[in-house]
C-alpha cells in the first residue's frame, strides 16, 4: 500500500495568514514586503510551508507567532486556495486563516523586524499572487462571524467604551450605524459589564468604560445569537 505513494503527484502546501487589527477607527490588515523573487518588494500576507511535524492549525500560529509574538489569539481556518497557476514558481496549494487581535498587544519590534506595515482596508495595496481573493474572503467571513458570534471584541482592548464598540462594527460592516438602536442592540445581548471606571480623553464628561462578561461571551460563542445591521 504504501509503495502506491510514490507514484502520486507531490504538490507543496503553504498556509497563509490574514490578520486583522483595530485602532479605535478603522479596521486594519499586517502585510509584509516580500524580500525574495518572485515578487520581491512588494506586499503580501504573511505565510509559510507546511512542516512534515506540525498540523495545518499548527503551522498557522507558528506563522502568526512568528510575526507578531502572539500566542492563543482568535483563529479560524477559512479556506483553500489551489488554481494550477496560483504560484508561479510552483504548484502549491494554500489554505488561508484570518486571526483577530488586540493592536496593542503584539510585538510592535518583531513585526517591524519582518518590514510589516498596518494597512487600513481602504488603503491597502495590491498583493501579490491571489491574496486579494484570500483578504476578501475573510471580510465576508468576519462580517458573518460578527453577526453570529461576539468574535469581533478579540479587536478590542480589554475595556472600551460603548463608541469604541460601535466603531469596531462599522469597521467590520463598513456603514454607519445608528447610535440608539446599535446599543438597543448590544445591551440586548446582555454580555457586557459596566465598570465604575470612565475614559476621560473624549469629553469633559468622559465615557463609561465596558468589558465583557466572560461566561456569556464563552456561551454566546457556543451557542451564537443574531445580530443584524
């Protein structure tokens, strides 16, 4: 049986890594500038080949660690990329993971050791090869997550204001939300803590500070909810 095997086509297998970021304003993507042919100089996700020892889940945090220092940060498998021509050099089939994570929390030096650059989503460039298709497919995927799942506070600090919240969402929609029925909406999930704390920087007044209650957040992750725009 085994001997069957070798007569099989060898195709290389790569893991490519979307990673998205908030900075209170805009929704954002790590790109990196490619340093070797072909492509060299211009931007890309990060990513990386699959190792005879690791599973795919296993290669893709080794790829996400490795550029931002992170460990057990939001991660889901999205899908596979496998057009003949995908990789001019050769054929290499790609599964695609998009990850969330806090701005604030990762290695600020390594990444820019990779020459990797925060991109807001309106402004990002070109990439090479199809991972314009991969970026895409994660938006779509995040904006169905989002309205399944409270996934989308992985984005935020672990306090944050009700605006902090409102501006998260329509970064990940890219519309305007209205104020009143937004938090209508979000109270009713009955997943955030009011803190005593208020942030200060906004207004004379200042905001009260929230943080999610992390039973129900870890439940509605479970069982989900529905919350539409």
């Amino acid at each position: 049986m085994i001997n069957q095997y070798k007569n099989e086509d060898k195709t290389l297998l790569a893991v490519d890594c979307i990673i998205f970021g908030f900075d209170n304003e805009e929704l954002k993507l790590l790109l990196i500038k490619r340093d070797f042919e072909p492509e060299k100089g211009k931007w890309s996700l990060m990513g990386g080949f699959l190792k005879q020892n690791e599973t795919l889940n296993e290669a893709a945090s080794r790829v996400l660690t490795h550029l931002t220092g992170l460990h057990d940060v939001y991660m889901e498998q999205l899908y596979s990329f496998s057009e003949l021509d995908r990789d001019p050099v050769e054929r290499t089939i790609s599964v695609a993971y998009f990850a969330l994570i806090n701005l604030n929390d990762h290695d600020k030096e390594l990444t820019e050791s990779h020459s990797a650059k925060w991109f807001s989503l309106k402004d990002m460039p070109k990439l090479i090869f199809d991972h314009d298709a991969m970026v895409q497919h994660a938006i779509r995927r995040l904006r169905y997550r989002t309205a399944t799942q409270p996934i989308g506070f992985e984005l935020l600090p672990e306090k944050f204001t009700m605006r902090q919240l409102q501006k998260l969402y329509e970064a990940i929609y890219d519309q305007t939300l209205d104020k009143r029925n937004f938090t209508k909406k979000i109270n009713g999930m009955d997943l955030l803590l009011r803190l005593d704390e208020k942030d200060m920087t906004s207004s004379k007044k200042g905001s009260y500070l929230f943080k999610f209650d992390e039973q129900k957040y870890k439940e509605k992750v479970m069982d989900g909810f529905s919350f539409k725009v």
